[in-house]
C-alpha cells in the first residue's frame, strides 16, 4: 500500500472503465464523455461554494475514471447537488452536469444504493398521485378561499404507466 | 386568451392561498384559465427524477398529452413544476426516438404526447402575451414604498436552453414585475443564489439561506419577493426552524409575487393568504391606523 501512495491519483484507484457503460446505458448518463475538464462548472456552483468536497469537475472525472463508489452510494457527494443546472449554463461542451449527476442517481435506485427519501417521495407519488398530502385542513382551507374541491388523482393511469417492483 | 393551469402538488394542497392569489390576478389581467382535469404530480423534478428519468418521462408525458388534448399552451406557477413539464416537453418534441419510447409506454392508457403545446411559467405570459404595460393598467394601489428583495430561484430561468425566459445572470424579469405593483425591487449580493434545498446535507441550504437572509437584512428590504413554492418553504418555515437552532431571529418576511400583485390590484391581504405565512407578514398591506 505504501508505495501505491506515491502514484497519481487514478493509477492508486485503479481505472474502470466498465463504469463508463453503466452510465452510457442510463438516460442522458452518456454527457460525461464530452467533459474535458475545463473547470468552467465550478467557480459559480452554489453546492461547491457552500461546502468543501463538492466539486462538479472532480464529479465528472471520476465518472470518467470510474471511481464508482466514489460517486454510486447512499451518501455520496452526488446526493449534494442543488440541481440548480448553473454547471450546463457554464459548460462550453454540453456535458450539462446535472443530468449526468441524475443519471448517476438513477443508477443508485437501480442498484439499490440510493437514500431512502427518493423512494420515500416517488412512493408517495404512486400512491397518491402528488407528492404532498391532501388534508381535511387543506380542503378546508380551498374552501374559505373559494376554490374548488381537490379532485381525485388517477393512480391507476400511473400504475399502468410505471414499473412497480 | 385560454390557458391551461397547471397549479402541482404544492400550490393544490399545501398553499391553496398561492393558487387562489394567481387565479384573482391573471383573471385581473385578462387570462382565461381552462382548467384541465386528471392530472397528477408534474413529477417531482428532484426526486422522481432522480428514481427514474424515463418514468419521470413518461408521466410528466401523461401530463401533457391531457392538456394537449384541450390545446391551450400550459402555464405554470411552481418552479418545480415548470422544471418538469418544460424540460420533458422540449425533450420528447426534440428527440423523435424517446417520444417514440414514451409513447410506447404511454399506451397502456390510450395517450400519446403530440407535442403541440409549449409550457411557460405564468410570469412570461404577463410580459410575453400581455406587456408589462397592460399589467401595470390592473394596479389600483400601487405598492409604494415597499422594498422588495427579489429572489428568482433555479428553475425559472435554468437551464436556459429549456427555459427561454430570461438571460439567467441577468435577469430583469421579476425586478420589472414587481415595479408594475408599484414596489421597489431591491438586488443584494447573493440575489441569484439558490435556495438549496435539494441538497442532502442540511448544512449547505442552512448556510445559503442564512447568508441570503443577512444580505437582505443589510439592505433593508421590508420583504423577500420569489415565485417558487419551494423556495417559499425554505425561507418562510425554514427561517423560523433556523432561527430556533441558530439562535437568532431573521424578521423577514416572504411574499409570492401574485401575492403582491394581488393586494396591487386592490384584494384583501386575506384574499391571497398574506394572513397564513409563518414569518408574520400582512402588517405591510395594512394601512397604518389612523392616529
């Protein structure tokens, strides 16, 4: 191990490029490979201004590397982004940084390695139809303002549209 | 002209005051709002976009193909919502190979997205469709005096290839529709920062909205002025549930723009719910008693 820290950065994780066709195969996940590591993402963005590890062009390289459980997990700094899409105003290669971050993130839920909330949220959707619970106190409150009644979701439209595992 | 509302989850049932403040302003303004029946949440841009981007796809596609069917172009008044349904619009109307996939798993349910309509937030359909100066004409009690901190969000404007709205490092859009009411719009530091609220570590939405918090504080503004439910939640509650864990007191109060624009054009602060914020705010409607 100790000589191995001498080494640049890449050749101690060892490259893997098999990443690079996990991420290829998920939407919008093939962006990465434009990225040529300008930098030009990440002087404006607001989760790298606010924190001391996140770092969209740190992201991108490693995806390229394929430092995978750098960046697919539960806790990974991916799960920081505020998806604010500043990083795709920036990019002068059309990487556009956030949607590789969710295509990351999708290959998290597709391994099974993503944080509770995303399925706590998407859940809710497929129950109830919106992500935000419908209360006797909400409809109460449609009333006094003179608004209509809130109108039962179609949950069965979304079922037969969706995988449900 | 007709449009299609398309209010989402969060104006519907959480801030029914926001949705009942848009539909009093835009009929003021001339807008006919048909309303659409069927829908479900836009989806989540955060979240279920995160879980599946073609099942977020495929039912923000539903989504549309119902408004489609009725033909008016979507107006949105969430900024979540118009993340969704404009990006997923633009990007089955642009790729002919993944409309084809949606429509594919769309069947089920006899629909089919045709992509004839645009989506665009309510506040470019004040400038774009109806100019700024006829919205000025539905002021009856002009704002003055009132500074307001304007605060744009992410997904107005960003990302701006989907967008279209307004140049996203320098817009004027909100600035110049908060003057029609009559206030004063007011630009701080960190006015074009985000609200952060899709970050996983807390830490980093609790620094942004303290630092935005203090900007306008510095600049005396007596309100904050935003258009997105999800920004209203991080700075209205969240202000109050930082306050606690900071020990300080922030005062700011937080305002959607068709709130403003509603006491503007003469509603009560009741009638748009200026009653119903956590951080106390209809005191700045009132007028003052008479001494």
């Amino acid at each position: 191990m100790s000589e191995k820290k001498n080494l640049p950065e890449p050749a101690r994780h060892g490259i893997n490029f098999a990443f690079r066709e996990k991420l290829d195969a998920m939407a919008e996940g093939f962006r990465h490979n434009y990225c040529y590591q300008c930098g030009a993402c990440v002087a404006d963005c607001p989760a790298g201004l606010y924190s001391k590890t996140f770092n969209p062009r740190l992201i991108m390289l490693k995806a390229i590397l394929g430092f995978e459980d750098e960046l697919i997990g539960p806790d990974t700094e991916i799960w920081n982004c505020t998806n604010c899409y500043t990083c795709s105003e920036r990019c002068p290669q059309d990487v556009r940084p956030v949607d590789v971050i969710i295509a990351m993130k999708n290959l998290c839920v597709k391994e099974g390695k993503a944080p509770d909330l995303v399925t706590t949220v998407s859940d809710t959707v497929f129950e109830a139809g919106i992500t935000t619970k419908v209360t006797s106190l909400a409809e109460r409150r449609r009333q006094e303002l003179g608004l209509g009644p809130i109108k039962q979701y179609p949950v069965e439209d979304l079922k037969k549209i969706t995988r449900r595992d | 002209m007709k449009y299609t509302p398309f209010f989402g989850c969060m104006l519907t049932v959480k801030y029914p005051w926001f949705e009942a403040a848009v539909r009093k302003t835009l009929g003021k303004v001339g807008l006919d709002l048909v309303d659409v029946d069927g829908f479900t949440c836009c989806p989540d841009p955060i979240y279920f976009q995160a879980r599946d981007k073609m099942e977020w796809y495929t039912v923000a596609a539903r989504n549309l193909s119902l408004a489609e069917d009725v033909g008016h172009d979507v107006i949105t008044t969430c900024s979540g919502c118009t993340a969704t349904l404009s990006e997923v619009n633009l990007a089955l109307k642009e790729d002919e190979a993944l409309k084809k996939e949606i429509n594919e798993r769309l069947k089920p349910i006899g629909r089919q997205f045709k992509g004839t309509i645009n989506v665009r937030h309510a506040v470019t359909v004040l400038r774009d469709d109806y100019g700024l100066d006829h919205v000025a004409k539905t002021v009856t009690r002009p704002l003055e005096g009132l500074k307001v901190a304007v605060h744009y969000g992410c997904h107005l404007l960003k990302p701006s290839r989907v967008m279209r709205v307004d140049d996203p490092d320098r817009p004027t859009i909100l600035d110049d529709l908060v003057r029609i009411a009559g206030a004063e719009p007011i630009r701080h530091d960190l006015t074009l920062l985000c609200c952060g609220r899709a970050c996983m570590n807390d830490a980093i939405p609790n620094q942004m909205v303290t630092e935005i918090l203090e900007a306008i504080k510095a600049k005396q503004a007596d309100c904050m002025g935003l258009i997105c439910p999800t920004c209203f939640d991080e700075f209205d509650l969240g202000q109050i549930v930082l306050g606690r864990k900071l020990k300080k007191t922030f005062d700011i109060p937080v305002v959607y723009y068709f709130q403003l624009l509603g006491v503007a054009q003469g509603f009560s602060p009741e009638e748009v719910g200026l009653n119903m914020h956590k951080v106390k705010v209809d005191h700045l409607f009132t007028p003052a008693p008479v001494r």
